[in-house]
C-alpha cells in the first residue's frame, strides 16, 4: 500500500511545479526574472488587475459583459485607471484600475489613494539622510516612475512627530558609566534664518550600549543654563547617577553637573580639546601637533601629562600662541581621567561616542542648509538616530571589548554601582 502523502509535502511539490513553469515561460519568451522588464514584475501586474476585476466583478454582482439579473439599467464597469503602485519585491508596477459609472468600487487589493507597504520607510530614510519632501518626491518619479507627492511626503513624516515625542520622553536607567553632551549648530527660518543649538546626549550604559539619550531644541546659542534643564529632565526620567560626565569644557557646565548629580566627574572631552587646538594650527601642522599631544592623553600619571604637555607648547607656541591659554584654561577639567584604569580611559577617550552621530547629523543638516522652522529639524535628526537603530531605541553596540571595561568600572565604582535589578 503506497503511503498518503503529508499535506507539506504536496504543497511543496506544487508550489516547485509553479516555480519550474514560471522559469520556463522566462526563457521561451525570452526575458530575465527581474528587472524593469522581468517576468516578475509582469506577473506581479497580471496578479494585481486580475484580483481587481474580480474585485469589481464581486462589486457588481456580475461578470464582465453580462446584464444585470433584472435587466434594468445597473451600475456598470466604466474603463480603468491607470495607477503605479511600488512593492517591496519587484518595484514600482504600472496597473490598470478599474472603474465603476457610479464611483462607488472601493478595490482593496491596492486601495485608493494608499501604497503598498515599503514607501513610507523609503520616505523617511531619506528624509533622514537631508532631502527635502520636494526633492523625495523628485526622487521617486526619477528612479522608480512613481508619483509620490510633496504633500504625502510631509504627511508620512509628520506621523514621527508623535513617535518622536514619545522616545524622547522615554525612562531612561537609574545609572550610566558615561554620559556625553555636545550641541549642533542648525540653520532655522524664524523670520529670518538663524543659528540654533540643537542638543545631544549620548550614554554608555553598563551593558556597554550606546544609547541616545534625547535631543533638545535650544532658543539661542549653546549655554550652561540650559544645559542645566536638560540634565534635569534626564534625572526626572530616571537617572540617578552618571560615574563620568564628557564635555566640551563650557563655562558653567561644570555646576550645573554638580547640581544635578553631585558625585559624577566632570571631564573636558578629549576629542573636542584636539579640534579646537587645530584650530588655531595651520593644516600642514595638524598631524606633527597631533602626534606630539598623543603623549598627554595616554600618559600614566597627571604629571607625565603635565610633562608631554609642556613639551607640546613650548614647541607651538611661538606659531600658534593661542594654544598655551586654550589648554592651561581646560587642564584642570583635562586631568581627571588619568586617575583611572586604562580601560575606562578608552571608554572615555574614544571618538565612537557622540563623533559618530554628530558626523550623521552635520551630513544631513548639510543636505538641507536650512530647516524651515524648529519641528522639521528635530524630526530630521531624530530620524537620523532612528536610522540607526531600526527599532527607534536609539541604542548602538558600543563595543566589542566591554568586558574588561565593565570590570575596571565596577571595581572603581563599587559603592555606586546597581544592585541586581535596580538598574531599570
């Protein structure tokens, strides 16, 4: 007796016979797979019009060309439509829609004024990467012959604004082995088009993720008093401790740190003390001024630093006199790092942290050169952290070698460091 087959099994035989018979069709006919021209998409189009007529043909009550059963004068198929839908598989698709004399076929296959799913991230990735909605909607009739208006644009993009709201006021964990903050300046046209400091705060938490912590829309210029509410909403959302806290060295920062949590250890970012040391180098002496700073930060003590320091700028001085003032008025803020384990250094040294992100910014506030007003930039950048992190958490492996770091912190910090299930 021959043994039933399982149902999976046919299945699958029938599903590889239609596979075989769709190859074959390709070649007799001469045509690829794929392409803007395959047999994919061709059979995609035949797919989608034949669900809709039998859609309308559902609608009417009837077949094509055949009276109604009463013979009266009914509503009736009245031509088709021409509509380019986009799919995630093979593109856009040209179909023909059909039409009914009254207007009332509502087809739900490809529903009126709606797209089949795979734009709106379309959208938004490259509203993160700086396009403006004119230009996405530009974009998608160049590339993929589909009109995607200015006005659908913005309303895909407006749908983050809620999102946006929400991420940004998240709970965050009770502590953090290290927080950095920076601001980013943003063109805004309020009336007239002027700088705005657009705020960023980026922790490292003790699992060594990265995560985004928020993003503020300051009214003026970066400042200490703001800074000073920032903190407070982060404390307010949860976090109770920060071990260190990485800046850029702004006056005043450091009390309001203080305030806000009084135990954490105010260090001058060690990344933003170079760059504005360049500044003030010519290009051709950047590289010899970075080579001769290297010995500073990775010094074993304060006064080895102090040492390569010296050294540094009685080199540079007479060229760039600016140099001495710039690193003797940080040196205090500059030091407390070297008191700590290596690792924890490399932690706090690295360039990964908040570099990384800024770069993402700058390169898509550069696309626009300007935002129209407050909201359209904190979308774009907060797409911008959402691009990378799919999940909209913001969060980012920080490191490989996490290992040895989480144990050179959590010996230093031992009599501030969580206990089992109270990080959250």
């Amino acid at each position: 007796m021959t043994p039933t087959k399982k149902p999976d099994a046919e299945k699958r035989n029938a599903e590889r016979e239609a596979a075989l018979t769709f190859v074959r069709m390709a070649k007799e006919k001469g045509l690829d797979l794929t392409g803007p021209d395959g047999l994919l998409k061709q059979f995609t189009k035949s797919v989608l019009e034949t669900a809709l007529d039998e859609e309308m043909t559902e609608h009417l009550g009837r077949a094509k060309h055949k009276k109604s059963k009463d013979g009266r004068a009914a509503n009736t198929r009245n031509g088709t439509t021409a509509k380019t839908v986009v799919t995630d598989s093979v593109g856009p698709v040209r179909i023909e829609v059909p039409r009914d004399r009254d207007g009332s076929f509502e087809p739900v296959v490809v529903r009126k004024r709606r797209r089949l799913p795979g734009v709106d991230e379309v959208v938004l990735s490259l509203y993160a990467r700086g396009l403006a909605a004119g230009e996405i909607s530009a974009h998608f009739q160049e590339i993929y012959g589909a009109d995607v208006s200015r006005e659908t644009v913005s309303r895909i993009t407006e749908r983050v604004v809620a999102e946006k709201d929400e991420w940004c006021s998240r709970p965050l964990d009770r502590v953090y082995a290290a927080v950095f903050i920076d601001a980013t300046v943003v063109k805004v046209r309020d009336g007239q088009v002027a700088n705005r400091a657009f705020y960023v705060a980026v922790g490292v938490d003790l699992e060594g993720g990265r995560d985004v912590l928020g993003i503020w829309a300051s009214p003026a210029a970066e400042g200490a008093r703001y800074w000073l509410s920032v903190l407070t909403e982060l404390k307010n959302r949860g976090v109770d401790d920060v071990f260190f806290l990485i800046c850029d060295g702004l006056k005043g920062l450091p009390d309001a740190v203080g305030a806000v949590w009084p135990l954490a250890i105010v260090q001058t970012c060690v990344v933003h003390l170079l760059r504005n040391t360049f500044r003030y180098a010519s290009k051709k002496d950047r590289d010899a001024i970075k080579r001769d700073a290297k010995p500073i930060y990775t010094a074993p003590s304060a006064a080895a630093a102090a040492a390569a320091r010296d050294a540094m700028l009685d080199k540079w001085e007479a060229r760039y006199p600016a140099i001495r003032r710039l690193w003797m008025d940080a040196w205090e803020r500059f030091i407390p790092f070297l008191d700590y384990d290596a690792e924890i250094r490399r932690v706090i040294c690295t360039t990964n942290a908040i570099e990384s992100l800024n770069a993402r910014f700058k390169r898509s506030i550069r696309a626009r050169g300007h935002f129209p007003d407050e909201q359209a930039a904190l979308k774009c950048m907060y797409l911008t952290v959402r691009s990378l992190d799919p999940t909209g958490k913001g969060r980012i492996r920080w490191s490989a070698r996490w290992k040895p770091a989480l144990n050179a912190f959590a010996i230093t910090f031992a009599d501030r460091w969580p206990s089992e299930g109270t990080q959250q």
